[in-house]
C-alpha cells in the first residue's frame, strides 16, 4: 500500500478495536445478534456458549444496522414499515487511560421509526438518519436519546419518493436529489446540503447513479457512476470533492461502500467479480482486486486494520491485504450459494467479533466461527430457521462491582 495510507485513530467503542490496560477486574464479552431471512425474528446470541440470550419479535424480516458506538442496532424492516431499535446492552464509556465496559441484558426499545420503505441507515457522530424511499422522507435521531427514551425526531420531506440516502452532518444534512424524471425507477442524480431549518446551501453535487455511502476517520465518500463524492467537515459546512474513477478501471461503478478503520481507506464492490480499494491521497487511488468467483459479501476488521474479509458464492471466506492489495488465505466454509436470483435470496453475511469472524450459513442453519489470527474455522453454532443477517457487539473494559 501506498506510503499516502493514514492512521485513523479507533473510536471510543470499536467492537473488539480498543486495547485497554491490564485490570484485575476487566472483562471481555461479545455479542451476536442475527436477522432471520424469512421470519420476523432477531435473537441474540453469546458467541462463545451459542446460548440464545434472546428473542425479538418483529412485524417483518429486517436488515440490521449497529450503530457506530454499538449501543443500538435498528432492525430496518423494508416490508414492515417500520423501523424497530434494540438496545444491544454493552456500553464501553471512554476514560482516556482505560474504558470502563457496562453490560445489561439486550432488549427491544419501544420507540421506532415508522414509514413506508425503510431504506439506507447511516449513523454520524451518533445523529443517526434513517431514509424512507415510499415517503421519500428521511428522520433523524440522536442515540443518546432514543436510549433516553425522549428522542425528538428530525424529518426532512424530499421532493418525491425515491431510493435515496441522507447524512446528518452537524446541524446540516446531505440528502439525495431524485431522478427528475422517474424518481421511483432511477438511482438519485446528486447530493444536496441542507441547513438547520431543510433551506438548500449552494448548488447541487452531482453524482449520477448514487448508491453507497462510508466513512473512514474524517471523510465520509459517496458512490457514484463517475466516481466518489468526498466529504470533510469544513469552517463553514461540509466540503464536496468528486473523485473520478482512475482510466486503468474497467467499466464498472461502486453501489455499495465500507470504511476503513484504523487505516484511511474504502472498499467497494466493483462489479460482481472484484472489489475496490480507494485511497484518496495516492496518485492513482484506485486499486481493483479480482476475484475467484462472485462476491457475495464483504465486511472491513477493526481489530486488524490491515485486513478485509470477502465471501464468495463456491462458498469461500478470503482474508484481503489492505496494504498488499492482495488475497493472502483462502478457507472453504460452505457449499455453494449462487448470486443468481433475487437481491434478498438468503446467502451467507460476515461479522467481525473482536478474534473471531463469523459467517452466517442460512440454508443450513448455523453461524461458522473462524479464529481470525490463525483464519481456520473454530466451530459451529447452531441456529434456528435461516440466519442471514449477522451483526457482533462487544469489546472490553473494566467492570465495576
């Protein structure tokens, strides 16, 4: 990797990502929460007993968000409109010299997030926006008060309905614009910065066929046809460059993007057999990497910053080099789970818990565990129905009698 690479400091709770002192008192505890793919139903589980701690009852199948400081996850139920908010019951509070780890038993919140065709969730410094592309509206909470339980709610009426995305950024907000012609059959057209009261600042950022947002330390990059918009906080609002796509990739576009932690990067897909690395600083900051069959999902290691994770569909996990660029092991997990079909068919998701990776199988019902130092499978964990979406939480820190 290019000497242009920067560090980026972990956040307060980076699931597994924070080394702390030794205490007499400190504790480590994982947790693994898992969306079944046809059923109604999260449950939450001890990634090291496989014990179910417990079961939450939904209106719809949904895909899960953690949020950035792993108190929350938000159960975003497409078909159910609704989105549902479970406090996850692990909270690492940050005291410079060491963090002290609290843990409660999970639980389902009462308050939700209501409309029709919950969509993207993004969480910015802990101002979470949730888009609804049946209302083309996007509401905005803060964490810490949804956990309160006297969360006041942001929401923010787009011109029509759409598939779109929105960041709250400060006391501005990045929405998408929709297509002006057909708004419900094309990807949005561009980026738009509202302030404090939903008025336009400046012009529109254009950025066809967007679809995919991350952040990696201080920038935050949108997906584009063309390339990325990048965004950095600025003295008077957020700053947007775009980054056009380098003339050594091939045809191909980015729709869906993850950030890097503990190193400054982005990983995207680029088509459906190779990923790309995105490194704003270098000369050429565009790096594809092939791969053996299609991708079917990818996730970034925040305890092992220099590596990423990427399945694909003849059923192998592969460990990415960030630096190298390169896959530098292989394992063979499941048998095959082919990407023909529809988007939402079940096929198995990754989640990185602290030394452990996990990778849901849902059509046998389990959840395979691999040691990520030695990247060998460790075991198995039994799961009813068809686990599919996979999310961990978790960490350590000093407990306190």
């Amino acid at each position: 990797m290019s000497r242009h690479l920067k560090m980026v400091l972990p956040l307060a709770l980076v699931f597994g990502a924070t080394a702390l002192p030794s205490f007499a008192a400190e504790q480590t505890t994982w947790r693994l929460f898992v969306a079944d793919q046809a059923e109604p139903t999260i449950r939450a589980l001890d990634p090291q007993t496989g014990k179910v701690l417990d079961t939450f009852k939904l209106k719809a199948p949904a895909g899960l968000s953690v949020s950035d400081s792993g108190k929350t996850i938000f159960a975003v139920e497409r078909d159910g409109a609704e989105v549902a908010i479970l406090s996850t019951g692990i909270a690492i509070e940050d005291h410079g010299s060491h963090g002290d780890l609290r843990v409660e038993a999970p639980r389902l919140l009462d308050f939700k997030l209501e409309g029709q065709r919950p969509s993207h969730f993004v969480d910015h410094n802990g101002n979470i926006a949730q888009f609804f592309d049946g209302d083309g509206v996007v509401k905005i909470v803060r964490e810490s008060e949804v956990l309160d339980g006297k969360a006041g709610v942001r929401t923010v009426k787009l011109a029509s309905p759409h598939h779109g995305v929105a960041i709250s950024y400060g006391d501005d907000v990045l929405v998408t614009e929709p297509h002006p012609e057909k708004p419900t059959d094309e990807l949005p057209i561009g980026i738009k910065v509202l302030d404090k009261n939903n008025a336009a600042i400046g012009s529109l950022h254009e950025c066809p066929d967007l679809h995919g947002e991350a952040s990696s330390g201080n920038v935050l990059a949108i997906a584009c046809k063309t390339g990325l918009l990048l965004v950095k906080a600025g003295a008077d609002g957020p700053e947007i460059e775009h980054l056009a796509y380098s003339k050594s990739l091939p045809d191909g576009k980015s729709t869906s993007l993850l950030g890097g932690k503990g190193l400054q990067y982005f990983l995207g897909n680029y088509g459906p057999q190779a990923v790309v690395l995105v490194e704003s600083g270098n000369a050429d900051p565009f790096r594809l990497v092939e791969l053996p069959a299609r991708r079917v999902h990818f996730a970034v290691d925040s305890a092992r910053p220099q590596f990423a994770y990427i399945f694909t569909e003849d059923g192998q996990l592969h460990q990415l080099n960030i630096v190298t660029g390169k896959i530098s092991k292989s394992i063979k997990l499941t048998e095959p789970y082919s990407m023909d079909g529809h988007w939402n068919l079940p096929r198995p998701r990754i989640a990185v818990a602290g030394d452990e990776i996990v990778v849901s199988d849902p059509l046998k019902s389990k959840l395979h565990v691999i040691n990520a130092a030695k990247f060998e499978k460790d075991r198995e964990i039994a799961v009813e129905g068809k686990p599919y979406n996979v999310v961990a939480v978790g960490g350590s820190g000093e407990i306190h009698e």
